[in-house]
C-alpha cells in the first residue's frame, strides 16, 4: 500500500509541477504578443489564433512532459 501511495503523491507532485510551468510559460506567451489574447479569442472569435495557441500549448505540454519524464 506505501508504494501506490507514494506513486501517487509523486504524480500529483509532477502534474502541479507541470500545471505551474505551463501556466508560466503562457503567461509569458501572452505578454510577448502584441495583443490581448483572451479578448481576441473570445470577443472577436479569432479561429486562427485559437488553433495557433492550442497548437503551441500542445507543444509546450508535451516539452514539459518530456523534461519532467
């Protein structure tokens, strides 16, 4: 039973790690653009730039789940 626990606690330690990297990194995606993301998104219903984000987020996540791996 202590090692499923601890397998689990490392899991949960790994995904906050990523989750805290992830959210770092697209803050710091939203602040190099030189436009608001969440307004173009979502007031002005900008397809492209929602497939882009998804698409670097993609890539972003799987770095991260690569280097924490």
């Amino acid at each position: 039973m202590g090692i499923q626990l601890n397998s689990l606690v490392n899991a949960l330690v790994y995904a906050a790690i990523g989750i805290v990297i992830f959210a770092g990194a697209f803050l710091v995606l939203d602040k190099v653009t030189p436009y608001n993301l969440w307004k173009e998104i979502v007031q002005e219903h900008n397809l492209a730039l929602s497939i882009l984000l998804g698409a670097m987020s993609l890539g972003i996540c799987i770095i991260i789940a690569a280097a924490i791996h």
